[in-house]
C-alpha cells in the first residue's frame, strides 16, 4: 500500500517564514520585501515583524501571498553581563486563520513603541489575557507557546544557535508546532544555525514537532552581497491553493520540507520502505532515532535522483535529508510509524 507523506496532488509554494521589515527593525517595506522574495521566486511570505501584528493584505495577488504574524523574544535577566552573553528565546506566531488580528498581550516592547509608533494604532491587543511577564525560564516559555497555539497561530522556534541557547533550555519547551531547522539570515551571518542536532534532540525526547527553513531576513545589507539574508533557507509547502487557508492547513499538516536549494518532489511510504524523488543530488540520507542510518550515493559520483530506504516502528522516527553538491540540504519532516 502507497501512503503519501508530501501530498500527491497541488503545489509547491516557496516560502520565507520569518521576516522583518520596517514596521520593526527591518531596512526594507513590506512592498519592497514582497518585490525581492517574488524576484527569488517566492510565492508566500509571512510578515513576523517584532511584537506587532499588521495584516498586509494589500500585497496579495494571484502569484503572491502575506501571512501576518509577529516574533517575540524572550531574554535572560542577567543585566552583570553583556547582551551578547546572555541566552535569549525568539518565537514566531503566524495567524492561521486570515481574521485572527488579536495578540495576545504579552507585555509590549521597544519595537511597538519605538521603531513603529505609527502602526500602534493597527495593532489589536487580547485584553482578557493576562499580563505575562517574560521570565526566561522553560515553563514561562512553554506558557506562551501553548498560549499561542491555543490562540489560533502556528508556533515556531528561531535560531537555537544565535540565542545561545543549549540542550538544558530548548529541551523544557513544550507547545510549538515546528522549528528553525536551518535560519539562513543567521548562517550567513556566521552562525551555526543549520540545526539537524537539535530537531534529533527534541523528537527523541518525545516533542512530535516539525521543521521549517527561513531566512529571518532584515536586509541590512544590499541584495547583491553575499551576506545577504535573502532567499538563503526556504520552506516548500505543498497546497492545494496559493489561498491563506490552505497554506496555514498545509503547514499544520506538515505537508512541507525546508531547504537551502534542493528539491524534494515525492516522498511516499510502500512495502516497509520510505522512497523520494529530488534534484540532481550528491547523497540522500536517512536519519533514524536509534543507532541506524542509510545513505544513497552513486560510486561514479553521477547524481541521485532517487533514494528509498528500509523504515520500521523499531527505528522511531525517520527523517530524510538531500544534499547537493554545493553541501545544501533538504530537510523532511520526521515520521514516525
């Protein structure tokens, strides 16, 4: 029997995430960021701008789609050491639904106040919540993502590497929906954020969570450099319809991978086996949740553009991974059987 893990039927929409712009501490407009994402070959963008959430529905078109959301972030109290010494938490929260415009009030910060005062007006605030303190702390942070999720938006985990945060932190949290397998912004900017670590971590500890690439973009730097956060890690969402629903229905369903460039066109279950179809790649691996792992390469070094591999209830969980010869990867989401 043929069990589909990415959907036989719809379509492929590239994705960015987790962006900013100049409603918080971006250099580029909205506008502006929809233009260069479309040049990249973006369908969809989600605008996560820094504690505020604007709908941007005038950028929608038949080619392109906003999902508004916003990030908050999380720090550590320790004010005897540098800003740059202390961990920190960021979190995305994108609307699943188009007509959720209410955050959830989680004390509002320097970025409302500060660098956007003029959309204060735009921003609808859960006055029914209660006024969360951000202690930095495993269960407070937890309280939020569940929150979150409670509230109607889908959760993400940004950057473990940037926020030096470790094992003994990003193992406590509980309730998001996904996290930053890769975070192309912070890879650029010499972070270790390429993070197939930390996703074994959290689904061996029990966390049924996917993973997302995103670029985190602020344009700081013009397109044409090549620190530029960009069209770097990416989110491929398969759909039935360049349709906010149904995008934020894919996305809760898992029907997506992340990657730098590679392509994951099928992945499917049959006959105890998981098989794929990519691009043109170096090697395709199978990571497992016990002390096995598979890989598909040609001896000739001829590309693979095909792979499939023994999947089991005894191996946990099964994820795959394609890797070009420029060493980018694509990342599935993890199964388990």
């Amino acid at each position: 029997m043929k069990t589909y893990l990415l959907p036989p039927t719809g379509n492929f929409y590239k994705a960015n995430l987790h962006c900013h712009t100049t409603c918080s501490d971006g250099r580029l407009t909205p506008l502006q960021v929809k233009e260069l994402y479309r040049k990249k070959g973006y369908s969809v963008v989600a605008y996560t701008d820094h504690d505020i959430l604007i709908p941007h529905d005038e950028l929608n078109d038949e080619n392109f789609l906003a999902l508004h959301g916003f990030e908050i972030e999380i720090n550590e109290d320790r004010p005897e050491v540098s800003w740059e010494a202390q961990k920190c938490c960021h979190i995305c929260f994108i609307g699943m639904d188009p007509e959720n415009l209410t955050q959830p009030f989680w004390h509002r910060s320097k970025y409302l106040f500060g660098n956007a005062p003029k959309y204060r007006d735009q921003v609808k605030f859960d006055e029914s919540e209660p006024d969360y303190e951000r202690s930095y702390s495993g269960e407070a942070i937890s309280e939020i993502m569940e929150t979150a999720r409670e509230k109607g938006f889908f959760v993400t985990y940004n950057h473990p590497a940037w926020s030096r945060e470790d094992y003994r932190d990003y193992i406590s949290y509980n309730g998001m929906h996904a996290m930053e397998i890769m975070n192309g912004g912070c890879m650029n900017e010499g972070f270790e954020d390429y993070n197939p670590r930390v996703y074994d971590d959290m689904l061996s500890a029990g966390k049924r969570i996917y993973c997302i690439g995103a670029d985190d973009n602020h344009n700081v730097r013009p397109e044409t450099s090549r620190r530029s956060d960009s069209g770097i890690a990416f989110t491929m969402v398969k759909a039935d319809s360049l349709d906010y629903r149904a995008v934020t229905e894919a996305l809760a369903a898992g029907n997506f991978y992340a990657s730098e460039g590679p392509k994951i066109t099928e992945l499917w279950l049959e006959d105890g086996r998981v098989y794929l179809k990519c691009s043109p790649a170096d090697r395709v691996i199978c990571t497992y949740q016990v002390r096995k792992a598979g890989v598909a390469l040609n001896a000739d070094g001829s590309p693979v553009t095909e792979a499939s591999f023994e999947v089991g209830p005894e191996f946990g969980y099964f994820r795959v991974t394609v890797i070009d010869g420029a060493g980018r990867h694509a990342c599935s989401n993890a199964y388990f059987l």
